[in-house]
C-alpha cells in the first residue's frame, strides 16, 4: 500500500475530530437535530483551517443511512464513497478549473436529476470566488430555488470576492485560524500515534510556524519525522525552518526595553552567522511583545497568551519591567516594519533600523507626560497672579522656579547639547571705542545670537531676523525690518533686553542702553520711539506668556500663527485671560 501523508492519514471523519472550529461544528450539529437545513452554505476562512473538510463531514451526516444524523456509522458504504471521493451524489468541483459559465450551465442540468442512491444530491465547490461574475450570475436563480434533492456548499478564502447576491443566497460560515496550544496538542496526539517522540517545545515552534493552519503544520511534522527519525527535538525544528530560539527572542526584546542597541545588533549578527529568517524573526518577536502586553496588563492567568508554559516565567520577569504604553509603541514599530521586511532585498538593514527604531519611540517622551507637566507649569504660573507672573517672564536666567525646572529637565534630556561657538577676539579699546567696521558688527552680532540660544533659542531666532546697526559709547542700536512691526513686541521686552545685555558684556561691550530702529531697505529711518510701559496687545500677551515661551524654547519651534484679538487668546486660554 502506497505512503499517506500525515495530513491526509489524519484528516477528520467526524464533527467531533474537528480542531479549532467549536462555533461553526455546534451550529451545523444543531441544524441537523432540529432539521433546519438550509439549501446553500460558505465555508469562509484562512488555507489549512478544515472548510472542506467540514463540508464533507457535513455531507456525510445528510446522506448516511437512516440521515440525516451527526452518529453516522464510518463503515457505512455511502459514507465510506464520500470519505473516499467515488460518491456519485457527492460532487466535488473545483473552482478554479471550472469557473466559465459552461460549466455552471452543465451544473443546472445536473440538477434536475434525482441522486442515486443518497437523500440528497450535494454540490461541494472549492474556492468558489475563483468563478466568473457570468458564471455567477448563471448560478443565481439555481441556488435561490434549488430543488428540494439539492444541497450546495461553497468553500473560499477571499469571501470578499464573491458577489454580495450570492452571499445572501447562503448561510456563512467564517473559520477561524487555529490557535497554537490547539496546533501544538493535535501534532502531540498524531505523534504518539505514529510513535514519534518529540519536545513540547518543538510543537510549538510547528505551531508558530503554521501560522494558524493545521495542515501546513502535519505538512512540518510530516517533513521532521522524514529528517529526524521518531525523534525530535526544538533544535532540529529551528535548523530546519530557520526559526531563532525563544532565548534569542527574549534576549532581543530585553535589549530594546533596556535601551541596549550593541546587543541587538549582537543578536541579529548571530542569526545571520546561522541563516536565520529575518522575516520569522520579527514575526516572533511581535509575538513576544504581544504575550508581554497581555501580561502586564493581565496578568499570567489567561488564555490570551500563546506561549508554552516554560516561557511565562521569563515573560513575566520582562513584563513586570516596562509597561503598557511602552510595549505599545514598540509594537507599532515592529508591526508597520512587516510589510516592508517581506518585499525589502536587504532584510537584514531594515530589521537592524526597525529595532534601533523600536529602541528610540521607546525613550521618546510619552506626549500625554509633556501635556501633564505643562499643565502643571501653567497652574503653578496661575497661582502667582499677574504681578508675579510678569516678574517671572522679566526675571534673570539664574532665576530659579522648580516646576520650570522640573519640566525643562524632563523634556531637554534627549536634546542634543549646543555646542559652544568659537572665541570672538575683541581689541581691548572696544568697550570705549566706537565699533564701525559692518565686518565686525556681523561677527559680532553672531556671537551674541549664539550666546542667547543656548539660554533660549526662542528669543534667539526672533532677534536673527534683527541686524546690529552700532555700538558706541555703550549705546547698542539694533535694526529691524518696518515689514517685521509685529516682531516688536516679542524682542523689545525686559527678558531680551538683560539676555542682550548679558551676551553683549560677555563678548567685552559695555552696555549703557539698546534701542530697537526700524529700517526701511535696510536703511534706517528716524528712530521709533517704543513707551516704556506699552498697553500689550492680545498677540503680544501670547509671545510673552512665559508658558508659550518655555514651550518654544524646548521645543525649539517657531510660532506660525498667533491670536489677534482677545476672543481669539480667550479661546485659546480655555475660557481663562490670566496668561
């Protein structure tokens, strides 16, 4: 007698050996003892998942002897002409090779004939979405109104392919992909039939590498027990299927939590060394990182997690380091990396910059933490009333304000350092003599504008739009254009002034006073005098609020649009006016 292959040696006979597919064995069960059969059914669902093989389970219980019944017996001779395919009133048709409309029309000829020696006449079509929209349209009044001797049973993994005028003709039934300790126990029962030893870690690596699908996994046994004899354990189902250790999985997924991109690139190095898949190493790793989100938001006593018993200690112990909003990020990474691995010809540099990838949203900072900590800064600005508030925009830079502090801590830790400019020589005489040279007001302007970023890059990117007309006498003349009007506000205040004067006696100039002078083509026109206590405008309150300037200079943005009336900063406040 010639070899079987495990998944045909194997495939179920009865509803009850069905792995998986609980929802859809009870339904159909329950049809059969309340003889509410329908004339037309969709078996939908993913390759390997048993939609044939419940068609013809199915088949068997309405046309056994004394049927229809779900206790059939197997020696029964109809049953055993379907179970081996020779039934004449069990038609098996495939969809892809029969899909025109002449063959639908040889279909409704058959039909009308009476079965031969069976209750009813089935017709079971597999990949029915493989049909022509004729084809289809040909079947429509047929399986509307079948006659009575006539069942239909359509199997597809692309039910959206199929037009929505015969779905509605048929009771849908959608399979589910099977899940791994499901996979893992059915290969375990298979292996002791054939007296094949093997680890429960090496069921479920068959299991993850099925992917849902009993049949690709009896296809993976069936190949190991070939390779490895009726022995086999985990190592010899990784060097066969280039799957990664759990070992190497955990240890890369601790290395991402931890921040340690020299281990990662360590570990990727490995698999590469021993041919591992790329693409199977991120879809384990997915999984780990999943099996980590439901433990820590869960806890161990679930039946999400899909892991074997030996890997929850170590998912545990990983899990109760890091937290959810964490893994998620990380996940969103990896997942949206899929995709781009699989068609990618360089694997092994898209998962090395998926990783660092993963490493970097995990240190970046959560936005709902900015969102709290500015908040905090505004109430505690809140609570000092507009005196205070006004003495806090004006104050030194060595003032000192702990939830200032704080928060400029919390979001400046990932900033790159400035780095300091180079020494600007100035002569000696410079702090008494007049400064004419425009070479050297240049250069010197640079030098204070870099001097003031590294205390606020935001006051320092409104004066780079300034030019620096004369020093003499220690009076400081600064240009802006007439153009620039509502820039005037935001660098004419007390704040710029004491940034300006200390940035301008660092680089040796006196500073007695700054006057701001409006240009027009460059030239400068009569000098515009500024009140000394000007009524602010609603743009002007909103460039100065010291939460708006703080938020700027960490950020180290720009604004594009500002309020322009007091509506528009009251809305913007939330109802409040306090700044």
């Amino acid at each position: 007698m010639s070899y079987q292959v495990i998944a045909r040696k194997y495939r179920p006979q009865r509803f009850e050996e069905v792995v998986g597919q609980d929802h859809v064995i009870r339904t159909l069960v329950n049809a059969i003892k309340q003889n509410r059969i329908a004339h037309a059914y969709l078996f939908c669902g993913p390759r390997g998942t048993g939609k044939t093989t419940i068609a013809r389970i199915f088949a068997k219980c309405l046309n056994c002897t004394n049927g229809p019944r779900v206790d059939f017996d197997d020696n029964d001779p109809i049953c055993r002409e379907i179970a081996e395919g020779r039934s004449l009133d069990v038609l098996e048709i495939d969809g892809a090779s029969n899909r025109g409309i002449d063959e639908v029309r040889q279909l409704r000829e058959t039909v009308k004939y009476t079965p031969a020696s069976s209750r009813y006449k089935i017709f079971i079509i597999d990949e029915v979405h493989m049909l022509t929209r004729e084809a289809f349209n040909a079947l429509l009044k047929t399986l509307e109104e079948p006659p009575p001797h006539v069942k239909f049973m359509f199997a597809t993994t692309e039910p959206e392919k199929i037009p929505p005028t015969i779905l509605s003709r048929c009771q849908r039934f959608d399979l589910r992909r099977i899940p791994d300790a499901l996979i893992a126990k059915h290969l375990k029962w298979i292996c002791e039939k054939e007296n094949v030893q093997i680890e429960e870690a090496a069921l479920f690596a068959i299991a993850r590498l099925a992917e849902g699908c009993m049949r690709d996994a009896q296809s993976a046994l069936d190949q190991l027990i070939s390779f490895c004899g009726n022995k086999i354990d985990e190592s010899q189902v990784l060097t066969m299927f280039g799957l990664p250790k759990f070992e190497q999985i955990y240890e890369l997924a601790k290395a991402i939590l931890t921040g340690d991109k020299f281990t990662i690139l360590q570990i990727i190095d490995q698999l590469a060394e021993y041919g591992k898949d790329y693409t199977k190493t991120l879809t384990e790793l997915v999984r780990v990182f999943r099996n980590l989100l439901i433990f820590s938001t869960h806890g161990a006593k679930t039946d999400l997690i899909d892991a074997p018993e030996s890997e929850l200690a170590k998912l545990g112990e990983l899990a109760s380091k890091t937290d959810s909003h964490t893994l998620i990020e990380i996940m969103e990474i990896l997942v949206h990396g899929e995709s781009t691995l699989k068609d990618s010809p360089s694997k092994r540099i898209i998962l090395e910059l998926l990783l660092l990838k993963a490493v970097q949203r995990r240190e970046a900072l959560n936005i709902d933490t900015v969102i709290q900590h500015l908040i905090k800064v505004r109430d505690s600005l809140t609570g000092l009333g507009a005196e205070g508030q006004n003495q806090l925009s004006a104050s030194s830079p060595g003032t000192q304000n702990p939830s200032l502090d704080k928060t400029k801590e919390l979001l400046q830790k990932n900033l790159p350092p400035i780095k300091d400019p180079p020494p600007f020589d100035i002569p000696n005489n410079t702090t008494t003599s007049k400064v004419t040279s425009s070479a050297d007001l240049n250069e010197l302007w640079q030098r204070v504008l870099t001097d003031i970023s590294q205390e606020s890059p935001f006051t320092a990117s409104f004066l780079s739009r300034t030019k620096l007309q004369s020093v003499a006498n220690g009076r400081i003349k600064i240009g802006y254009s007439t153009s620039d009007q509502d820039l005037l506000p935001a660098i004419d205040n007390k704040r710029t002034q004491e940034l300006l004067q200390k940035a301008l006696e660092k680089a040796g100039i006196h500073v007695r006073r700054i006057d701001f002078v409006g240009l027009s083509n460059g030239n400068p026109q009569e000098e515009q005098s500024v009140p000394s206590a000007p009524v602010p405008s609603p743009k002007a309150t909103f460039l100065n609020d010291p939460l708006i300037q703080h938020a700027l200079e960490v950020f180290r943005a720009q604004i594009v649009q500002a309020p322009t009336t007091q509506s528009h900063l009251t809305s913007l406040d939330g109802g409040n006016n306090s700044p």
